[in-house]
C-alpha cells in the first residue's frame, strides 16, 4: 500500500488570492472563516489541476506533505 501526499496550505503565506480555488476547485475552498482549506478527496497527486494549483500559488504556499 504506498502512502498519498496531499496538498498543505501555509496559512502563515497565504493571501487567499483565490488562484488554487480557480484552478482546482473540487480540491480548494475559502472557508466561512476566510481562510482557505483543501477539500477531504481520495487522491490529489494525479490530479492535473491540483498540480497547476500548487505550481501557480504566487507566494508558493501549497507544498506536499
């Protein structure tokens, strides 16, 4: 069974451009709180759209964990 990576969001960085949300939003959402968070899903390092979110965050806050 290998182990799946999922995407990390450094709230610390983050400026809630909304970029990842445009890109892949069944995977990234704004919460009520007004931060944003990813989406419980079963894989997320297949998916193309995951992967042009996290290369595409202007301040490089998505990482893989």
């Amino acid at each position: 069974m290998s182990i799946q990576k999922k995407p990390v969001i450094d709230l610390g960085c983050c400026i809630e451009c909304g970029v990842c949300i445009d890109l892949a939003p069944h995977a990234f959402e704004i919460k009520d709180a007004g931060y944003v968070d990813v989406r419980p899903l079963d894989r997320y390092e297949d998916d193309d759209d995951i992967l042009e979110a996290v290369k595409n965050c202007p301040r490089n806050c998505i990482s893989w964990e």
